[in-house]
C-alpha cells in the first residue's frame, strides 16, 4: 500500500480530494482559436498553452478542452491517431482498427484490476489498433459489437457509477486511441472530480499522446514485446518497439504509470526479460504488474510457441527476474 501511494502520488491526491483531475484542469484553461485556422496554427495554440499553463477560477468561454476536441476532429477526417498511420477520413471508413462511430461494447464496476484502481468504471470500445492472435477479447476487439451512446449520455453514466463506488474512469477496448475525439467530448460534458485512466497498448501516435497531455491522470499500459519480430507475428503490428518505448517515456512525464506485461510462453526470454530491463533502466519508479493469465484464446491454437497455457516455472522465472531488477510488483 505504502508504494502505491509513493509511485501515484496524484491519483490518491485526487482521490482524497487533495488534487484536481488534469481534464478538469484543462476545461479551465483559456484559449482562443477559430475553427477555420489550419491544423498546423491550432497545434501551436496547444502547445503554447500547455507550455503557459494558466488555470482560470471561472470557465472560459473556449478552454484547452476545446481546442483538443477540434484537433482530434480534424485528424479523425485523415486519421493519425494509432501508429498504422492510415490517413482516412474515418467519417467515412475504418482504417485498421475497425473503428468508424465509436461503440459500447460493455461498462461496469471493474473488481479484477489491479487493487490501487478498484472499483474502476471500466468503459469498454469495440475495435483495435493490434490483431493479436490470442486476444482474450477478440469478440469485441475484432468486430464492431457494442452500442452507440451520445457523450452527455455516457457523462450520465460515469456520474452515476462514481456514486456507486468507482474511484477512475477507466478507457479501455479494444483499445481506446481509435476512440479519442469521442472520449475528449465526453469529458467535456463530465463534472466529477475522478482520475481518468488511459488503459491502452500504448501503439499511440505523437499527435494522441499530445492530446491525452493535460487530460489522463494515470496510463495503465500493455507492454506486451520486447522485439518487433513477436509484434509482427503475433499482433500484425509493424515497428512496434520504438513506438511503445517512445509513448512510455512520453507517459511517465504526462502522468502516472502502471505498466502490465503479459508473460507469454516461451517468450520469457525474448520478450519479458528486456521489457522488465528496460523498465529498470529508463522509468524504474513506476508500478509493474506481471501477468501469468495466459490462456490459448481466439487463434492461438496456430501458433505452436503460444498453444498451450502458460508454465507456471516459467511465470515464476519472470516474476523473480523483475524483483532482482527491483521494480515495484503489484
């Protein structure tokens, strides 16, 4: 308990109502844009405000907020927000993710996150940045299930779940990135004074993680390869290392970071133990949580190195490399 409160200072500060949520931060800062300005002269007015930061008692009439929503509308209409870059207007079509009207697939009082986060209010997207072949959630991570619901209609909810125990609001998927204009309008219309959490694969765009700047309280990333090879074979993502490292340091200057690792079968060599060695060379103060769930789902029965569940030897193998390392385990 000692080293949650350490390792997330801000988050318990909010939750104790010792601290402000950043997005209600940002609500209050000033700005001044008009919609018609290109994108290029919208992002230095972020930036500048960001780099200035001025946090009015009173609600301005155009907050950086604002501005955010319009910048991720505009990107939505040639769409950068994942790393796939694939540059569609998603009011039109899907790129890689699937993701075109962004879509319910479940929320509800979460008891199975790591004990610093529940109750969390887990919001759960249809859709995906990563194709991974063993994805527990593939009935809504690779198809569009769920139901569509409008931004003050889900604040409603959020509100509604707070009252009910909820210490977080918790962005999740599939994966929440393709999804961010959506959530950036519904922070708009949300009041409660709640840490939000970027549950996320962290395959992030500069321009995403510019956007989630100032807005999430705490990022609970997936930190699943330690090479881009398993990556590409596993989840049909190009370039992923550099990406996940990059938006990790990113992350740790943003907010507060939990970081999960999946422990695959006979991965544990070329994918746990440099994941956990770089976490303890570059951001070593953050919270760690080794999983040892794996369970051959959706099409990991093709894929002899991960067909079967995980040894349990091999997860204990990990779990002790990462306290000789000396991270904080969850």
């Amino acid at each position: 308990m000692d080293a949650w409160r350490r390792l997330l200072p801000r988050y318990y500060d909010i939750l104790e109502d010792q601290g402000t949520a950043q997005y209600l931060d940002c609500k209050q800062v000033q700005v001044s844009f008009d919609p018609s300005t290109p994108l290029a002269g919208l992002w230095g007015i972020h930036d500048s405000a960001l780099e200035h930061l001025k946090i009015q008692d009173t609600p301005p009439s155009q907050s950086l907020l604002d501005l955010k929503i319009e910048i991720a509308q505009r990107i939505y209409q040639s769409c950068c927000l994942c790393e796939h870059h694939c540059n569609i207007n998603r009011e039109k079509m899907t790129g890689k993710c699937g993701v075109r009207d962004s879509r319910i697939a479940s929320e509800f009082l979460h008891t199975g996150e790591e004990p610093p986060l529940i109750p969390s209010h887990t919001i759960f997207f249809s859709g995906c940045t990563f194709q991974c072949v063993f994805c527990q959630n593939w009935d809504i991570s690779q198809y569009q299930n769920g139901a569509g619901v409008s931004p003050k209609n889900l604040a409603e909810r959020i509100t509604q779940r707070k009252q009910q125990g909820a210490r977080n609001v918790n962005w999740v998927g599939g994966e929440p990135t393709s999804n961010l204009p959506f959530i950036l309008r519904v922070l708009r219309e949300l009041r409660i004074n709640r840490p939000q959490v970027w549950n996320s694969n962290m395959f992030c765009s500069e321009q995403t993680m510019k956007l989630l700047h100032g807005v999430i309280d705490v990022y609970l990333t997936d930190f699943k390869y330690g090479n881009d090879a398993c990556a590409q074979r596993l989840s049909k993502v190009n370039g992923y290392v550099s990406v996940v490292k990059q938006n990790h340091l990113i992350a740790s200057q943003q907010g507060e970071v939990m970081i999960r690792h999946l422990v695959l079968p006979n991965h544990s060599v070329c994918c746990s133990q440099l994941i956990l060695e770089w976490i303890r060379r570059n951001i070593p103060d953050v919270l760690v949580n080794v999983m040892g769930q794996y369970r051959p789902y959706y099409q990991a029965q093709d894929y002899e190195d991960i067909a079967d569940v995980l040894p349990r030897d091999e997860y204990y193998r990990v779990t002790e490399y990462a306290k000789r390392l000396g991270l904080s385990l969850i």
